[in-house]
C-alpha cells in the first residue's frame, strides 16, 4: 500500500467561506469564522491525517485586487506564495461576487502557471 500526501492551499477572495471550508474539512475549528472581512491576517496550516494519505491545507487570507495599506499588501503576498507551494489550489467563490472582481486573482493564476520567471 502506497502513502500519499500533498498541500492543497484555499485562495479566494475576502469573506467567500475559505475559512468555513478549511474548518469542515479538517473537522476542526482551526480557522476564526465571523461575518467581518480580513479576518484571517496569515496562512492557517490543517492537517488531515489517514492511514493512506495525509492532506496539509492552507488558509489564506482573502486577496485584496487594490490594497489601501501595507498590512493588505503583506496579506496579499501570503496569496500569491500560496501559488508556489500548492499541489492543489483551491479556488473558492461565492455566487454575488461579479465576474470583475474575480478578474485580477485568476489573472495571477494564469501568470503564475504560463510564465516560468514570474514572481509577484
């Protein structure tokens, strides 16, 4: 019987559910869940551990498209690390966010994916 493992890394943007998402599927509360937006500052690592497998999940706080201030920026360099070290990413939505606003966040997905020098 083989092992597997990989990271899988939830990125979206603000106030989507990424932190509810990570909380069901760890089973764990591992990450705060509240209605206020940038709750999460940083990446929230969850573990699930089985006899044939283990996932590592990423938490990520929510990509702001044009940050006001330096904290917002820092939040979004956490984003676009994400990018790096995923086997998985997984982009999470909701249905009243607009096209547009989703834009610039896939934009960096496909830069990151099609151009081997790219670095944000």
């Amino acid at each position: 019987m083989s092992h597997k493992a990989g990271f899988v890394n939830i990125i979206g943007l603000p106030n989507v559910g990424k932190s509810t998402l990570m909380n069901a599927l760890v089973g764990e509360r591992m990450s705060i869940i509240t209605p206020k937006a940038q709750t999460t500052r940083h990446r929230i690592l969850g573990i699930v551990n089985h006899e044939d497998y283990q996932v590592v999940f990423s938490d990520t706080p929510g990509y702001i498209n044009q940050p006001a201030y330096k904290l917002q920026t820092s939040m979004n360099d956490f984003v676009a690390n994400a990018f790096e070290d995923a086997d998985v990413l997984l982009f999470v939505t909701d249905k009243f966010q607009k096209e547009e606003e989703q834009k610039h966040l896939v934009e960096l997905f496909k830069k990151q994916y099609t151009d081997p020098d790219f670095a944000e």
